[in-house]
C-alpha cells in the first residue's frame, strides 16, 4: 500500500523556520515529481513548490526566496524547508506523489497532511 507521510509541522512564531519532510513508500519514489500544497482556512488548495523527477523546481510567488523544496531519493523522501515564516503562511501542508501523461495524473499520491501555524 503506498503510503505518504508528513511530519515537521508544528506552531513557530513569525520570521521563524520549520522544515517539513515527507516519507514515501511502496512507490518508485525517483520516477515521480513531488509537490507541497497548502490549504488554509476557508481557502482552496494551492501548490506550494514543485521538484521533478529530474531535480527541476518551481515555486509560488508567495514562497520565493523563503522556502526550498528538496528531495533524497535514496531515503524516499521530500523535504521543505520554510523560513521567515508568515502569519500568511498557516494552514495545513500536504505532500503529491505524481506521474504525469500530458495532463493527465496517471498516479497519484498524497499525504494526510501536517498543520503549521505561524502566530506570536
């Protein structure tokens, strides 16, 4: 059963730093492209940052400059680190295991997510 864990989240003051990390198993974990989503109260789902199966990254405009998506494929793991954090940036983290046809999501993963909360 694949499984994809999140952990790292946690409530940290603003300008403060968090990393999350995000566990995959039963997957062949380089073969696909990784996402962080968030999804704050009363607010849609948004992506993050991206890394694909080759190391490529994108980011929101929101997070540039502030966050770095990562990945170790040899520990089936993707990371993101968060600093100076913002009262903005609250909401529930989740982690997307996915491969890609065109458009179309042929697998795809994700994780139950883990809450940050940025607050003094």
């Amino acid at each position: 059963q694949v499984q994809l864990v999140e952990s790292g989240g946690g409530l940290v003051q603003p300008g403060g730093s968090l990393r999350l990390s995000c566990a995959a198993s039963q997957i062949a974990f380089s073969t696909y492209d990784l996402g962080w989503y968030r999804q704050a109260p009363g607010k849609q789902r948004e992506l993050v940052a991206l890394i694909s199966s080759s190391g490529d990254t994108n980011y929101t405009d929101s997070v540039k400059g502030r966050f770095t998506i990562s990945r170790d494929n040899a520990k089936n793991t993707v990371y993101l680190q968060m600093n100076n954090l913002k009262s903005e940036d609250t909401a529930v983290y989740s982690c997307n295991a996915v491969i890609r046809v065109g458009e179309t999501r042929i697998y795809d993963y994700w994780g139950q997510g883990t809450r940050v909360t940025v607050s003094s």
